[in-house]
C-alpha cells in the first residue's frame, strides 16, 4: 500500500512518505508550504491534532476500515475526500464542536443550518436542525442531508441563507 501521511505545522505540511499528488492537492488548496522529513514519528514533538492520510480512493477506504477496527473507540477516523483519511482526537469533529458553541451561546440546534459537501461535514449535517448539501457533495452527504442546494460554485450558501433565513425564493 503506497499511502501518504501528513501533518501541519504553524508554517506548513510535514509529509512523512514524500510528496503525492493529493499531498500536493491538499498544500495548494490550504496555500502552504511542505516539508518532507525523513523520520515523521519523531519529527512530531508537538501536540497534534490532525494527520491525513492521502491515497487512491480504494485505498483509503481500506485505510479506514482497518484503523476504525484498531482505534475507533480512541480516535475519530474519516474520509474529507475519497482520497483524503482525516485521523483525530474523538473529541474533534464538526458536530461536537458545534453543540459546544450552541451550549455557551445558549441555544438549540433547531436553530442550526449547516452546509457541507464532504465527508468530514457529515457529523454536522446530521447534527443541525437543516443540514444541507452541496449540490456537489459527495453522495453519503446528499442522502445524510434535508436539502441540497446548488454547487460550491454556483452560491449554494448565499441560495441556503435566501432561501431560509431571508424567506427570498429564487
């Protein structure tokens, strides 16, 4: 299996197997630098908070359902993208931290709307009282979702926030 695994530092990617194409993918996406070293167990001295793994789809999913056997009950473990694995403390993920949010603004998630087209978004749509998709999302997310609206690309938040906090229909 030829997986990738990275981490970030407050300047940049630490890559621990070299550069790969979604490796390179996730450092233009967030604009930063990599830096590959050549021991990344002891390269990480610092507290860490997300590593991805990057491969082929098929492999990824692989990946996934064997770290979920070994760890699930210790770490949070899912696909952001079918060649993305997100790897991190359980008490990391969008939903968790949203109702943390909601409980020190004092609120309910029948207030929530989330929107969210990848894997990693699929706990908080579940979680909000409207979870959207985005019309681009990847297929779990639209079937886990009250409403898809239109693309990334295409204002679908701008379309969410018309159409139910402003009542305007397009």
């Amino acid at each position: 299996m030829n997986i990738g695994i990275l981490s970030y530092t407050e300047s940049g990617i630490v890559l621990g197997n070299g550069k790969d194409k979604y490796s390179e993918l996730e450092a233009k996406i967030n604009h930063l630098p990599t830096q590959e070293v050549h021991n990344f167990v002891e390269y990480i001295d610092f507290p860490e908070n997300k590593f991805l793994m990057t491969g082929e789809p098929k492999q990824i999913f692989d990946a996934q359902k064997e770290l979920r056997e070994q760890f699930g009950a210790r770490l949070n473990i899912f696909r952001s993208e079918p060649f993305f694995l997100e790897i991190m403390p359980p008490e990391i993920d969008k939903a968790y931290s949203l109702g943390k949010l909601l409980a020190f603004l004092g609120e309910d998630k029948s207030h929530m709307i989330c929107c969210g087209d990848g894997f990693n978004d699929l706990s908080m749509i579940r979680f909000a009282g409207l979870g959207v998709a985005m019309e681009n999302a990847q297929k779990e997310v639209k079937e886990a979702a009250d409403f898809i609206t239109y693309s990334n690309d295409e204002d679908g938040v701008c379309h969410v926030v018309n159409k139910f906090m402003l009542g305007i229909e397009e």
